[in-house]
C-alpha cells in the first residue's frame, strides 16, 4: 500500500508543475490560484456542513490556528512562489530541482526539530537524490536565456515555505481528519489568493477553454492528489521518507514534459531518474527500526480499545510523529 501511495503522490505532485505552465500562458498567477481554491473551498466547507460535521468535533481554537498557518505556509507560500517563477521564465524542471533541495533541508532540521534523527545510510541517500535531481536539470538551467538572475531564487522561498508547514504540522500533537485539515488549508488559501487578485485587478477569470482545463487539471491531480497525499504519507511515514519522494519530481516533471509538450527526454534525464529511483531505495531500506513500542500498543489497544497513552506509547526521547507511527 505504501508503495502505491508513494508513486501516486510522485505522479500528482509533480502534475502541479505542468499544469502550473498549462495555464501560465492564459492568466497571472494569482488569478490561475484563485479560481483554483475559491470554488474548491466553497464545495468543501458545504459537504463539511452537510455531511463530516462529526470530523469537526472537538477541535479547538488552537488547532485551527496551527491549521491555518499550515495552509498559508504549504499552499498560498509554496504555490504562489512556484507560479510566479514559471511566470518568470524559470522553466518548470528547474522549478522542480530548486523544490528538490526540500529533502536536504528537511533531513537536516528533523533531529533538532523533531528527534527524527536521519542514519548515514539515509544521509547517503539524500545526497544522492540531490545528485540525480541535477543530472537531470543542469543541461535546462545552462540553456535559460532572457530570465533574470533573482528570478532562481523565487522557488527557494516557496521550499522553505513548505518545509516551514511540514515541520509545524509534525510538531503537532492534535490529530486532525484529512478532510478537516485540507477544508481549511484551502479555505484560508482561498481568502489570500482572492484578496490579491482583486487588489492586483485579475480577479475575472480569462473565457478561453485552456484555462479552465488547467483549473481542473490543478484541482483533481495536485490539490487532491498530490497534496492530500503529501499529508497521508507524511503521516503513515515520516518527514525523511515523504521528503526523499520529492527527488523523482524533477525527472518525473521533465518526462511529463516530454509527453504533453514534446520536451527532450534523454539520456541524461533518464541516468537522473534511475539515480533518484536508487535514493528513494536507500533511504526506505536506511529507517531504524524501533523495537517493542509496536507490540506494546497494539496489545494495549487490543485490551482497552484506547491508544496507548503517552508516557507508554513509546521510548524516552522519541517525537510525537514517531510516536503516531508506533501505535498505528
């Protein structure tokens, strides 16, 4: 199952970047981002109304708060940063390999962070990634013309943004539905992007067809898809191993590429996979197992019917995250 999930999420995640380029050449970013969220939100705070109100039972103040601000971070942050640099000329593999740096920065900041602490077998893995994420990339960023040079530096700020939320929704301790979560994510993404693009004057949306098969390329593969799985696997699997996923989105970016605008797959894009595929490898095989917290949860649900509680749920020193997947 968890392999499943992992090629799904690699698929729509990196369909973000494509449909990204699909509707850049009919609207601005943040109107492409606004029609994007606005009707998206809509429908989900009616079925939430209508048919999850029992997901919504318990939640406090607090809890919506940090909700809101994983949203802001994972999505208006990242999506607007990574839309304005296509917009600029950063081609959408470039794109790609800057947001594949994420891994790298994710891997360092877990230990402090969330004693999530990486192995060298999986330091060995990420760096390797980071290599075959500029295998592929190099010959497209060398070949760029007319786009300026801080232009490269708009996405590095969308990756920090992203790796800001996921860290701030694995310190949490409050277990929150997915649908709950992704309600709001898209809700307070909705109101930002609609305030911008209305102070910005690009609130109509354009009455060509493309852009409207971008909206619901974007809504069905990437908001769903790609981003509701991002928070699953997060949450079946950690932040090293969801992260070390995001080194297949430049290759995998570049053979969508291939096959809806007739972009070059070659050699070198293929060595830069099989190098990507070959860390994904390492760091799955690279995770230190924890012994003895597994068994002793499950026996413990299996005599109450209750989580383990968290002073027994697992070892000393060990993080909330670590902790959910013991008892899961």
């Amino acid at each position: 199952m968890n392999f499943l999930l992992s090629i799904a999420f690699v698929v729509c995640w990196s369909s973000g970047f494509i449909g990204a380029k699909l509707g850049a050449g009919t609207a601005s970013a943040v109107t492409i981002l606004m029609w994007r969220f606005l009707p998206l939100a809509v429908v989900l705070l009616v079925v939430s109304v209508c048919c999850a109100r029992a997901s919504w039972g318990g939640l406090t103040g607090r809890t919506v708060v940090r909700q809101v601000a994983v949203g802001l971070l994972s999505q208006s942050g990242y999506l607007l940063t990574v839309y304005y640099a296509i917009q600029l000329g950063v081609s959408s593999g470039t794109t790609a390999l800057i947001d594949g740096t994420q891994p790298l920065v994710a891997g360092a900041l877990a230990g402090p962070l969330l004693r999530q602490y990486v192995s060298r077998r999986q330091w060995l893995g990420l760096c390797l990634g980071v290599t075959g994420v500029v295998i592929v990339t190099t010959a497209d960023a060398a070949a760029a013309a007319g786009v300026a040079w801080w232009a490269y530096l708009v996405p590095f700020l969308g990756m920090a943004s992203l790796v800001a939320a996921t860290f701030v929704e694995s310190r949490s301790r409050t277990r929150v539905a997915p649908s709950v979560a992704m309600t709001v994510h898209c809700a307070a993404s909705a109101v930002v992007f609609t305030v911008l693009a209305m102070a910005a004057g690009a609130a109509a949306p354009p009455a060509e067809l493309s852009f409207w098969a971008a909206i619901g390329w974007l809504v069905a593969l990437s908001t769903f898809g790609g981003y509701g799985l991002y928070w699953l696997i997060l949450r079946r699997s950690g932040v090293t191993k969801v992260n070390t996923l995001m080194f297949l989105m430049a290759p995998v970016t570049a053979l969508w590429g291939a096959v809806m605008f007739g972009e070059p797959f070659g050699p070198q894009t293929a060595v830069g996979l099989a190098v990507g595929l070959a860390a994904v490898a390492i760091v799955h095989r690279g995770e230190r197992p924890r012994r003895g917290t597994a068994v002793h949860g499950s026996k413990r649900r299996e005599a109450t019917g209750k989580e383990p509680a968290e002073s027994d749920a697992a070892e000393p020193g060990t993080s909330e995250v670590s902790r959910r997947e013991n008892v899961s």
